[in-house]
C-alpha cells in the first residue's frame, strides 16, 4: 500500500507540517521501510540505527504483532469495529485491511495527532466507507468519543476493540496514561477487547539508552516495567493468555524465533471487558 503514495520529499510537503522537528509517525514509519518522512525523521532514526544496531526490531515486531492481534479478534470473536487511537501512517497492511479481510463488515475508525496521518490516510481510505481517518488528541479521549466520525462508525452498545498499540509509551507519567484507557473502559460493553503494545524495559541497560536518545529527539517515550505497563489496564480487565510478553513471542504464526535483546524492549498484551 505504501508503493501507491508518492515519496514525501520538503518539496512537497503539505503545509502545516513541520519539517524541522522529527515527527513520532514519520520516524516510525522510516524505521519500517515507509516512504511518508522527511530528512529530519531519516536523520534521527539513522542516528538511533547508528548507535543500536537491532533497535528496528522493536517497530518491525510492533507492527506485525499489531497484525497478528487484529487477525486473532477478528477470526475468534464477534467484535466487528475497532478504535486504533495513535494509529500511524499507512504501512504495507493496515487495521481495516486486516480486519475487513476476514470480515467485510468490519469497521474501523483511525485516530492521530500528526497532520500528515490524516492527510496520507484519507488518501487511503477514500472509497470505504466503513473506516475513516481523523486528527484528535488521545489525550482528550471525549472529543473522540463524541466525534461525529466516531459515532459514524461505532455502536458503543456492542462490543469495540480499542487498540493502543505503541502509544501508551508516548505518554508521560503525568499524562495519567491510565486514566486514558480507563476511559474507553468505562465506555465500551462486556466482551469489548484491548489490544496494547508499550516499550518494555525488561531489566535491559539498552532499554535507558533508547529511552535518553527518544526522549531528547521528540521528548516523549517511556520504557516501562512489566508491572507499570499492567497497571496501565483498568482493574475489571481479564489479561488473556499469554500474557505481557515480548511482541514477537504474543501468539506467533510461525514458530517462535529466539526473541532478540532488542525485541524484548516492545511488549504486547491483549485483554478482555467480562
Ligand atoms: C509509534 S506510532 C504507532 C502507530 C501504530 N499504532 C502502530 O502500532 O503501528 C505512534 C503514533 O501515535 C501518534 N500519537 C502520538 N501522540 C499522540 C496523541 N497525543 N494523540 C494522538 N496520536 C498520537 C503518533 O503521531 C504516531 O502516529
């Protein structure tokens, strides 16, 4: 999918965005072979690779595990729409592409603070009209929740599947990433799932010096405990097995490679509202 957009170069960039300062959707999206960055995103990932070798592991195992999760929902219950909050740039297979694949009738409803996800998204998404793509905070969870675009698309009297996958991470402590989910929690009904997937510090020295070098380029990013990114889960959640584990080792298609000092540092957990 990423082969049908043109190539982002400062020439063309849409107004408004700003290509001085890295952007965390665009850096990513470099980190996993995407065409949406700029010099300034290119410049900090190749820095980061320069220093840390084995560090893409950790978009690489995020984004196929965000895959994995979507497919398990899908084929083994009835949720049929999905809040992605935090949801990125198009990459080679999307939400909606994943779930619509195993359920036509799937909805899916897109949410980023980054201009330049709207603008490629909606260049995506232009012919279905069961997914839509829109700019909001996932700080100020009401205004998606009351956002005409939500309501379009989401019944929040049958279950939803919030997904949070590498977000939760960009949140600061004092941002109360938990009262966040907490939220949608006390919004969605019994049988609604949480996808999360959240650096991991994992007891890791690498874990501090990734954290130093993202927290001095975009000023946000957290490499939490296991136990910090559990306590991120509302109490009323059920975790389903197996568990917080590293991305690539949460219920692997293939069998499981020896997970890498570096995909340690990302963990994905799936849980459910009884
Ligand atoms: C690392 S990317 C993850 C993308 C996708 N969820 C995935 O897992 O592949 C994090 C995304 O969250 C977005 N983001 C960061 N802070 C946000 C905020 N406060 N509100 C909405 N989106 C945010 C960024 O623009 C970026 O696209």
């Amino acid at each position: 999918m990423a082969d049908e957009v043109p190539q982002d170069s400062e020439e063309n960039a849409i107004p408004g965005i700003d290509l001085s300062t890295p952007s965390i959707a665009r850096a990513y999206d470099y980190m996993l072979g995407g065409k949406d960055n700029f010099a300034v995103d290119r410049a900090l990932v190749d820095h980061i690779v320069s220093e840390m070798p084995g560090s893409p592991a950790l978009a690489i195992d995020n984004r196929a595990v965000l895959i994995r999760a979507i497919r398990e929902i899908v084929e083994t219950t009835p949720v049929r729409q999905f809040l992605d909050l935090g949801s990125g740039l198009p990459s080679a297979e999307n939400v909606h592409q994943v779930a619509q694949r195993y359920a036509s009738e799937s909805k899916v409803v897109y949410v980023d603070n980054d201009p330049i996800v709207l603008a490629h998204g909606r260049a995506l998404l232009a012919e279905n009209e069961n997914t839509v793509v829109f700019q909001a905070d996932l700080r100020e969870p009401k205004s998606i929740y009351d956002s005409p675009d939500t309501r379009a698309l989401i019944d929040f009297e049958k279950p939803v599947g919030i997904i949070l996958s590498a977000i939760l991470h960009h949140l600061n402590d004092d941002e109360n990433p938990a009262e966040l989910v907490q939220f949608w929690y006390d919004r969605v009904p019994s049988g609604s799932y949480f996808f999360v997937s959240h650096f991991r510090s994992a007891d890791d020295p690498r874990s501090i010096q990734l954290q130093e070098v993202v927290q001095q380029s975009i000023g946000r990013g957290r490499w939490r405990t296991d136990e910090e990114i559990l306590g991120l889960l509302p109490e009323g959640l059920t975790v389903l097995p197996p568990g917080l584990v590293p991305a690539s080792q949460w219920r692997p298609t293939d069998e499981a490679e020896e997970v890498t000092p570096w995909g340690r540092l990302i963990g994905a957990v799936l849980a459910v509202k009884p």
